[in-house]
C-alpha cells in the first residue's frame, strides 16, 4: 500500500502560486495520464467501496468527472454530475456556499437520486471543504439512505474534513 501511494506522490505534478500567489496547487491530470496510476487509483477506490452497496457514484464539476464515471462503472452503479448554476437542462435544487471571496452554488437534477440510494460523492481534492459540504446537503436533500465522501487528496493542514457531520463517513486515498 505504502509503495502505492508513493507511486501516485512521485506522478502527482504540485504548481506553484496556481491559480494565485500562494496556492500550491495539486495538478491531477499528471495522475490520469500516467496508466498505471490511474489504473491503480481505479483499483483503490475499487476496494474502499466495493462493499458499501453504492447504487450512485455523484460527482463534481469538473475534476469529479473522470474518476467518477470510471468508479460507477466498477461499483456497477450509477454516475450523478454536481454541476455549477446554469448548467443543467433539467429541473434542480441548489446549494449555495461561502468562499473566500463571495459565495457560490453547486446544482443536481431534482430527480437524480431517490431515498432507495446509497452516494458516494466523489471530487479529486479536498481544501477548505466548502465546496463538498455544499455537495453534501445538496445530496442530503434527496434523503438517500447512506452518503460516503471520496477524494483523491486531502490537504490535511486545511482540516476541511472538520467540517463534515460525523455520520458522514470520508477519505482520501491521499492525505498529504
Ligand atoms: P474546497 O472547497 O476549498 O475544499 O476546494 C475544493 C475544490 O477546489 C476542488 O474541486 C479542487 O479541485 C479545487 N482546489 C482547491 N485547492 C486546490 C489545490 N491546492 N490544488 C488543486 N485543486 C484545488
């Protein structure tokens, strides 16, 4: 496990003061184009989850759209978008959250999930926790059965798990 991880560490491409000064931002892409690890990240997210009876995988736009759909069809469940306002043709429900600059809002079909579900909402990173907190009411509003968060990284020092209900079962492949 331990070599694993630092398989994904040493392909994981860090950028400096991206998008702005002071962010060391996490570049995933270097992880999907490399086969192994994203093979390998299939394969753990995989065994996490295999057992929990996930019937949705839910995803966030944009970067929760790759290893969402590729987990879905492991879990033989379903894949969801999380989407940002405007997006979706259909009817939707809506939360809203605050950044550091301002607020902003995360959208879901209306009739995407039912109280039969059990979610797992995936994203690749996890920061503040804003942005999947937000996802995490938003699905709550649905009352599926059961919900299990899933990131790829989780950027420890800014104790985004903190925010999470503690009945909200969620980890990271990589907590760095
Ligand atoms: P947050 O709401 O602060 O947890 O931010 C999470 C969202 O912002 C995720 O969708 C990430 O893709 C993106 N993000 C935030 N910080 C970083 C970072 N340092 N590197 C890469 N992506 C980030």
């Amino acid at each position: 496990m331990k070599e694993k991880k630092e398989l994904l560490l040493a392909n994981l491409r860090n950028i400096p003061d991206f998008p702005i000064p002071g962010v060391q931002f996490k570049d995933v892409t270097t992880l999907f184009k490399n086969p192994e690890c994203l093979q390998l990240l299939s394969d753990m997210m995989y065994e996490m989850y295999k057992d929990k009876g996930i019937t949705k995988v839910v995803g966030i736009e944009s970067r929760g759209f790759i290893m969402g759909p590729i987990l879905a069809t492991r879990l033989n469940a379903g894949f969801v978008p999380i989407r940002k306002p405007g997006k979706l043709p259909a009817d939707t429900i809506e939360e809203s959250y605050s950044k550091e600059y301002g607020t902003d809002s995360v959208q879901m079909h209306k009739d995407a999930l039912t109280e039969e579900d059990v979610v797992l909402l995936h994203d690749d990173l996890l920061a503040t926790g804003g942005t999947m907190v937000a996802a995490c009411k938003l699905v709550e509003k649905l009352n599926p059965k059961k919900v299990y968060v899933n990131f790829i990284i989780e950027l420890s020092d800014l104790k985004g798990k903190e925010l999470f209900d503690k009945d909200v079962d969620v980890e990271s492949i990589l907590v760095i």
